[in-house]
C-alpha cells in the first residue's frame, strides 16, 4: 500500500533504505526564551512598518515603486 515511502515518526523519518539517520524531537518544544521572543517582535514589526510599503510614481514612466527604492530627483 505505502510501498518504499517515507513514513514521518517521532524521530524522524524511518523507511526501507533510508539512509538519514533518527532525528530525536523534543515534543511540545520548550516556549521561548524573553530575548529570542522580543527579537521575533521587533523584526516582524521593523519589516511589516508602513516604511517598507508606502509607494510613489516615478517620474520618467509614471509606475509605482518602493518609496524607499525611489531617488529624488
């Protein structure tokens, strides 16, 4: 039925002729630690800021481009 597919278990994948080696998880993953949690925040809120979306015509052709892609003229 399965054949020679992969089958996913708790230590990774297992099947025959697997030549990848058990991967011991550790389920559920232990929670963030406070310095990882507020890097994770300030990326997500540097990269999702108004800045990086705000958009202007260019001058010579009229398309819209990245603001902060745009040199004055």
């Amino acid at each position: 039925m399965f054949g020679s597919q992969p089958v996913p278990t708790k230590q990774g994948f297992a099947g025959p002729g697997s030549l990848r080696k058990p991967i011991s998880l550790e389920f559920p993953p232990k929670p963030l630690d406070e310095k990882l949690s507020h890097m994770i925040i300030s990326d997500f809120c540097a990269a999702s800021a108004p800045e990086e979306f705000k958009e202007a015509g260019c001058a010579v052709c009229g398309q819209l481009i990245l603001l902060k892609k745009l040199s004055s003229i």
